[in-house]
C-alpha cells in the first residue's frame, strides 16, 4: 500500500468516527456529559463515538487510531495499539496526579 493510498484512508476513517460521534449525540445527546477512562490513551472522554473492543473502551480519537491502524495494516488487533499506547496512558496517570496534588494543597 503507497502513501496516497493510506492517506485517503485515513481521510475516509476520519469522516467515518467523526460521524460515529455525531450519530451518537443526536440519538443521545446525554452521551456527551457521560465519561469514561480510555483503555488506550488514559484520559477522560465522552462516550459519543467510543468503541467497545472487546475488554477495551476506546474514545472517538483513539478508535481513529485502532479503525485506521488496523486497515493500512500497522497493528493485527486493538492489543496492539494498547501496547502501543503504554507510555501515553503513563503520562495521563502522572498528569491527573499532579492535578489532583494541585487540588488538595489549595
């Protein structure tokens, strides 16, 4: 697969979870306040447009990265990215702690 063809894949995954996140709001606009923690990235989302996978949520950006991975072939499966995405769900835990410090010496 060349670049111009991942390219316009990713364009189309694009439109594809912003639409997923769209259709979800107008069937349940609730879904916008309603949050979870994602099991890739590690921050706080709204459920519009998150994916289950299997034993994974996903938020809308990070089912970006899973649809779009997973067609032009950079991982096999959602473990994978989750690996993938180790370091970035670390650094989201050690942020909301120093938020949470933050909030307690005030």
């Amino acid at each position: 697969m060349n670049k111009e063809e991942q390219l316009k894949i990713i364009e189309e995954m694009q439109a594809v979870v912003e639409q997923m996140k769209l259709d979800d709001l107008e069937e349940d606009p609730s879904l916008a306040d309603e949050m979870f923690e994602c099991s890739c990235c590690g921050k706080t989302e709204s459920l519009a447009g998150s994916v289950q996978y299997g034993k994974y949520r996903l938020c809308n950006n990070c089912v970006l990265l899973a649809e779009t991975g997973l067609e032009i072939g950079k991982f096999k499966d959602v473990n994978e990215l989750i690996k993938a995405m180790e370091d970035t769900r670390l650094e989201e835990m050690c942020e909301f702690i120093k938020q949470e410090e933050k909030r307690e010496t005030n």
